[in-house]
C-alpha cells in the first residue's frame, strides 16, 4: 500500500469486516472478505451480495443533454424519463475510451452519469471539451455508490425503501434507502437482479450497515465482483475493451441506437458498421484448466487467430471460462479452437454469452 490510494467511505467497515484490501484504480479496495470468493460468488447468486463500488465516478450533466450523441452512438434523446441506459464513450475515431450508464430522472433536468473508475477524471474532461458550450458536467466524487445484487435483493432492499420493488430492469428513480436520500437503479453488472444506490458519501456506511445486518446479505469483494461479471459476459473495460477496439468488434452493436445506426452519425460509424476482422467471442475450455488474459487463440491447425482478455473459473459454472478476440471467420459458436497454455495445446470451444443464464427483472 502507498499513501497516494484513494479510501472510499467505507474503508474502515471493510476493514472492521475481516477485509482483504488491494489497490485497484487508485483505490485501497477489498478483494474478498473472511468467506473466500467462492462463497461469496456462490452466495451472491443465491441471495443477496453488497458491493462498495464507491470508486467509480459520478456527475451530473445539465443543459443540453442530448449533446451527449456526439461522444456515444446512444440513442440519449430517446431516453425516456427514470430510465438508465448503457452506453459507450467513443474517441474521435470511434474506438472506445469507455463504456457508462446514462439516467433521466423523473422531474429532473439534468441526468446522472456513472463512468469507471480508472477512467473517471479523463472521461469527465473529455466529456466536457466535447460538449463545451452545449453542456456541463458536474463531478460528483462526494458521491458514494453500494451495488445491492442477487434474488433476493429485492426483498432486502423493499424493507429500507418501500416501494421499490416496482422498479424493473434499467429503470431508476429518486428514494431514500435506511433515511437517507439516494438515487436507485435496478441495474447491476453480475447478471442478477439487483440494485445499485448512489447516496452522499456521508451516510454510506449508515446505509451499508442496514443493508449488512439483513440475513441474507453477505459483504462481497472484487474477486467475486469479476467472476460474476465473467459468467454474465459482461466486459471489463481496459481489457475486454478498450481504444484499440471499436463497438463491433466488442460485440456491443445491441448498446448502438436504432436511429443513430441508420444515421451513421456516431464517431467511427463507417467503420464500426463495416465488416470486421475480429471479434469479442466467450470461450468454453475443455477440461478444467483455467486460460488467463493473454493466452493466445489457435485454430485446429496451429495458427493463432486471437487471444483471451478475461478468463478464470466460474463459480456457478463449476468450469473454467474466458472470453476473448478471434478472427471473424472463427467467431461462430461451438467453433473448436485451442487455447495456448505454457506451450500446449488445449481444446476449446468458441460459446454462447452469458455463460450463466442473467435473471434481470424486466
């Protein structure tokens, strides 16, 4: 640890609750608690996990919001109010510096963002250069954010916050969470039901131990956080994407708006709508050997044609996992392929994401 990582307001109830910290994007953060990532993974899926995602960044954007089409292809002035929407922020080029969610709460003017931590201070002065004069952006990294995740996270979080239950997948609106005035997203990025809670850092821990002292919520760290977003195919942004790639080979056309992609007029769209030589891809190894970022992707001949970005085992897959890039013309699903592991060849099979079924509400 140095002096120079960040503390979210929780920092020192991580620390009360047997946490292991690590620095991650600035910050000290925990990587798993006294239960292991296994069940922790386990017991997200089977009922209700707590997530300090306080270290991703948060602003609000006032003005002319629909300014926000000239850095992502969202359809941003088709949003509908208390709804949230993902989105991608492209470069010039139209590869992509990040992806984010977008809300228009009800009643409100000015809509919420929430971008990645790493990310967050570059993505924030890009967005205001591009914007400059139609726009602005107010940071807001007072702001703490709790992510609420698993099937029976609805139940948890009806007790502090009545009502809430009648949110549905994306949708997002203004309430109080334990008393304290939050903005509340049924959203999540483990492929669960669940919630995500922006509150003011100041009650974060108020609110955090609430929602803990539930019987069925267990505190979960970034160990569990990413295997659970593998097994949901969800992206990892600095390794699954990044400014080398562009929203068709991420395979996140789907995240393009209808309007937008018959427009063409998203940064990159010729490109990006064009044929492409590779592709974001899940892979599915045989046997039960893990292949890690960067082991590289043969065809049956030997040739290698890709690589993997995230890999690992997944949990309530009881296998290992992995996705990755691949040649376009090996992108089918149920394609064999191997995976290059300390020099050996092995059987792999291009598959289906997610790798676990998502139970969003919707």
């Amino acid at each position: 640890m140095t002096d120079t990582l960040l503390r979210t307001p929780l920092y020192a109830l991580h620390l009360e609750l047997g946490a292991k910290m690590v620095p991650f994007a600035g910050y000290e953060m925990p990587v798993q608690y006294p239960a292991g990532v296994l069940k922790e993974h386990l017991h997200t899926r089977e009922k209700a996990g707590l997530f300090d995602v306080s270290h991703m960044g948060q602003g609000f954007l006032a003005g002319d919001t629909a300014a926000l089409e000239r850095v992502t292809p969202a359809d941003v002035t088709g949003l509908k109010e208390g709804m949230q929407h993902y989105g991608l922020l492209l470069t010039d080029e139209g590869t992509i510096k990040d992806d984010f969610m977008f809300s228009r709460l009800a009643g409100e003017a000015d809509m919420y963002l929430v971008v990645n931590a790493d990310t967050k201070v570059g993505d924030f002065a890009y967005i205001s250069e591009k914007l400059k004069g139609a726009a602005t952006l107010t940071p807001r990294f007072d702001r703490a954010l709790l992510a609420l995740q698993g099937p029976l996270a609805v139940d948890v979080l009806e007790r502090h916050s009545p009502g809430i239950s009648a949110l549905t997948f994306m949708q997002v609106r203004g309430a109080t969470v334990a008393g304290a005035p939050a903005i509340i997203s049924r959203t999540g990025y483990t492929g669960e039901d669940g919630f995500e809670i922006s509150i003011d850092g100041a009650d974060a821990e108020r609110v955090a131990r609430a929602l803990l002292g539930e019987s069925e919520v267990l505190p979960i760290g970034l160990g569990a956080r990413d295997s659970l977003r593998l097994e949901a195919g969800l992206c990892l942004y600095g390794h699954d994407i990044d400014t080398t790639r562009n929203p068709a080979e991420g395979s996140l056309m789907w995240s393009i708006g209808k309007r937008r992609k018959e427009a063409k007029d998203f940064p990159g769209a010729e490109k990006t709508m064009g044929p492409q030589a590779i592709k974001r891809v899940g892979i599915l190894p045989e046997g039960r050997a893990p292949a890690r970022e960067g082991t590289e992707i043969a065809d049956k001949s030997g040739r290698i044609i890709g690589k993997v970005t995230s890999g690992g085992f997944g949990p309530s897959l009881n296998g290992p996992l992995a996705m990755g890039y691949v040649e376009t013309q090996f992108a089918a699903n149920g394609t064999p392929v191997d995976l290059i592991v300390r020099g050996k060849a092995m059987p792999a099979a291009i598959a289906a994401m997610p790798f676990v079924p998502n139970r969003y509400r919707r």
